[in-house]
C-alpha cells in the first residue's frame, strides 16, 4: 500500500479522507491488517486507481488450491 501513496499523498492525509484513524492506514501499510474492500474501494476513488491495487495476488497453478 506504501507504493500506492508514494508520490500522491501522505497517509496522514490518506487517514482523514477516508475518516479513518492514522494508526489504521499504518497497519495497512505495515500489513498488519488486511484493508476491507469497502474500504479499498473508497480508497482507490480517493487515490485515483483501482481497488484490486490494495491487494497482494497469489498466482496458483491451474488445479491446484491454495
């Protein structure tokens, strides 16, 4: 997630336009917690990119669960 706001905002600023606390964007950015995808969505309008960025994908072989 500290990818997605390098450059565009600081995540203090990133906290209070998604009226969240501070400390939760820190754990987002630290992974500590999973952001929800309400929330991902909300964050990618504010940010201008695509909710899926806030997620880290997992490529599974076709057939194959993970």
């Amino acid at each position: 997630m500290s990818e997605i706001l390098r450059g565009k905002m600081k995540p203090a600023e990133f906290a209070r336009r998604m009226k969240v606390a501070e400390s939760t964007v820190s754990r987002w950015i630290s992974g500590e917690r999973e952001m929800s995808y309400e929330n991902a969505v909300l964050g990618a309008r504010i940010l201008d990119c695509h909710a899926e960025d806030f997620y880290e994908w997992i490529i599974v072989e076709k057939g194959k669960r993970q």
